[in-house]
C-alpha cells in the first residue's frame, strides 16, 4: 500500500536553493547600491572647507582614489582697496578678503598681491583724430614702459591701413606679443604708423582673443590688462561693443583707458566741403551705428550720404558718437575692475600713463572655481569684501561675468 505522508527532504532541498539564489540576488544588489553610492558621492573639488556661510552638502568630499574632473573655469577678480581717505591698501593677505558670487560666498582658489607682476596689452589709437601727434603718442607709450616693474610683460598694438585695391582699409596690427623686453617694446613703438580709419571694438576683440588666447600661468592670474590711448570712437570695425564686452569679461581683462579729447579736431574738420582734402568724414559703419541705435524708426537710405548732410546734421551725429564712447569706456572700465583717465591733449597723456602704471601696481588678483557650476552663460555678479580692517574701506572690481555655455 502506498504511503500518503509526502517526503520531506525533496521539499527542504528545493526552499533552500531558492533561499540560496535569493541571498545572492540581495547580495549582488547591495554591493552594486554600495559601488552606485560610491560613484555618486559628492565630492570636494575646492581643496579646503567650505566657505563661510555655505552649507556642509554645498562642498563636494574626495576620498582616496576617487578621480575628480573640474569643469569649472577659474573666475579672476583684479580688486583695488582704498581706505575713506582715499590711502590705497597694498598689504593685505589672502584671509581679508571675501568673494560673493550672486550673493554666495566663494572659497578663493588664487591670490595675488601688489608685488605680482602684470601682463599688458597697450593699444595706440593713430587713427585720423590722432596721428599728427605720433611723435607724442611715441613718447607717452615709451614713458608708460619705463614705469612698469620687473617682471611686467608687454604686447604692442596700434592701427594702420592697408590698400585693398583702389580703397584704403583701416586693419589692427599686433606689434608685438607679450614680452618683457623693453628694447624689443620701443622698436615696436617707433614702427607705430597711421590709418584712416579707427577699428577700436576689432583692437579690443583681438586683445581678449589673441594676445591672451593662451590661459595665464598660475602667476599671472588675475594680471591682465589692456590699456588704450584713445578717444574711443569706433569707425571701421566688424565687432560690436556687446561682443567686445563679452569676450573681455570672459578673459577676465582689465580695461584702462586714457580717454584722448579729439572732439574739436574731428568737428572743425567735419564742417568743411567734401571737396576739401582737409576734411574728415563719418564712415557708412558710424552712420549705420548711429542710425540704429539713436534713430531706428530711420531707414538706412536716410544715413547713406554724409556728403547731403548738413553742417548741423553732421555736428550731432559726431557729438553723439562721441558721447556714447565715453560711456562705453567707462562701462567697461567699471565692469572689468579698471578705471578711466582723461588726457585733455596728447600732451598730457604722458602723465595719465604713469597714473595708470601706478593703478596697476596696486591690484590684487583674487581668483576662485565658482560653486555654481550651471553651464547657462547667464550673468553673474561679484562682489568683493574685505574684513579684519579697523579703517573703513572701499573695494574696486570687476563687477561680474558671463557664465560659460555647454
């Protein structure tokens, strides 16, 4: 007769291999949640702890072994501190400043002090308005490299024209690249030359985009500049001011500009007949420039000939452009950490140089890897604080800058 009792043992064999798949299935899964959390765990690429002000989770942590891959481009702050009496500070340390970023505090990467050497960029206007006084903007630029300090590096640029066929064409012309040579700086000034034409905007986009188109060495961080003689009206140039802006900011160059009063030399020649060999005119691009932002109700067909204006019309025109210049200079002074200085006459502008060498040898550079690391090329605004100071002080810097895009 056959049993009805079920055995046992095939029964417990089978619980225990599905136990046993069912333990290493749980294993497996929480070493691989383990190994998951390990790739995805914060960590700290700021090299210390995390600024004041900021929370424990806002700082990113490395364990050893971990690989880190920094994204972020370092953001150089040129800062100026003066105290209420106007006494500028050249001896402050790393530990009395603080950088906001949009109103969070930064942990700074970089510092410089006074001592730190510059790099240079120094742009010589010989456009139509200035280039009977070469001779002078020869000696200004000469006496502005015998003030800079050791170590200083210079590039040389300055207009000239160039004949396309039967038009002549206004082109910038790098004379030399950064050097410290000051034998080689004052060759490069003498073969200064003229153009009839002023691509201030095309000086200013080729500073930011070859003079500095190599990253600076961990030195110079935060330790350039572009100097500009000039009266800063644009007339031949293919750049606009927003892209030379941007491309400055984005360089993380200081702008000075020794702003060259031109306005009664342009405007007496400005009123004479288009038949006299005396007299200036304003280019199709200033016309164009000028029609669109001050009248753009306006066709083009109403700025096309400078020849049909009249003395009056003319007069306005060049008083606005030169009025708009100012402000561009010093918007872009005050946005970039740099300042503005006013040459009544080339005469003067050997002063307003060594004014500016002065300036400059007062900067720190503060530099720090910007805890947002969003890739939305939207402004961000900076702003510099220095603290453990009894006197009251006042902080000159760039203001802020475009973030990178994807």
């Amino acid at each position: 007769m056959r049993s009805n009792k079920i055995s046992i043992r095939p029964f417990l064999a089978t619980i225990l291999l599905l136990a046993t798949v069912s333990l290493a299935g749980f294993f497996e899964l929480s070493v691989g949640a383990q190994q998951q959390n390990t790739q995805q765990r914060p960590r700290r690429v700021n090299g210390g702890q995390p600024p004041t002000g900021a929370s424990p989770s806002s700082a990113e942590e490395i364990d050893e072994g971990d690989v880190v891959r920094v994204d972020t481009q370092l953001v150089s702050v040129p800062a100026i501190v003066n105290t209420s009496d106007g006494r500028v500070l050249t001896d402050l340390r790393r530990e009395n400043f603080v950088v906001y970023e949009d109103g969070q505090p930064q942990t700074l990467a970089n510092f410089g002090t006074t001592s730190t050497p510059f790099e240079i960029a120094l742009l010589l206007d010989t456009s139509g308005s200035t280039r009977e006084d070469v001779l002078l903007i020869r000696r200004a630029a000469n006496a502005f490299i015998d003030a800079l300090r050791p170590g200083d590096r210079v590039a040389i640029e300055a207009f000239n024209t160039d004949n396309d066929g039967q038009a002549k064409i206004a082109t910038v012309e790098i004379l030399t690249e950064l050097t410290g040579d000051r034998k080689v700086l004052r060759e490069a000034i003498e073969n200064v030359g003229t153009s009839n034409g002023t691509p201030f905007y095309d000086a200013l986009e080729r500073v930011a985009t070859e003079v500095f188109r190599e990253p600076a060495k961990e030195e110079m961080r935060g330790r350039r500049a572009v100097v500009a003689l000039t009266d800063g009206v644009d007339s031949s140039s293919n750049t606009d001011y927003a892209q030379i802006k941007s491309s400055l900011l984005a360089a993380g160059v200081a702008t000075y500009f020794i702003q060259v009063n031109t306005e009664d030399f342009v405007e007496d020649r400005l009123m004479k007949d288009c038949q006299d060999d005396g007299r200036l005119s304003l280019s199709q691009k200033q016309l164009e420039r000028y029609r669109r932002i001050f009248v753009p109700a306006a066709t083009r067909e109403d700025y096309a000939d400078f020849c049909r204006m009249g003395p009056f019309e003319r007069m306005s025109i060049s008083r606005e452009l030169y009025n708009l210049a100012r402000r561009e200079m010093n918007d872009l002074a005050r946005v970039t950490g740099g300042r503005t200085f006013n040459a009544l006459t080339l005469q003067d502008a050997r002063t307003a140089f060594a004014r500016v060498a002065a300036e400059i040898g007062t900067q720190y550079s503060l530099g720090y890897y910007p805890a947002n690391k969003a890739r939305d090329g939207k402004f961000r605004s900076i702003k510099v604080e220095v603290r453990g100071i009894k006197d009251k002080t006042t902080v000159r810097a760039r203001e802020g800058y475009y973030a990178e895009t994807k």
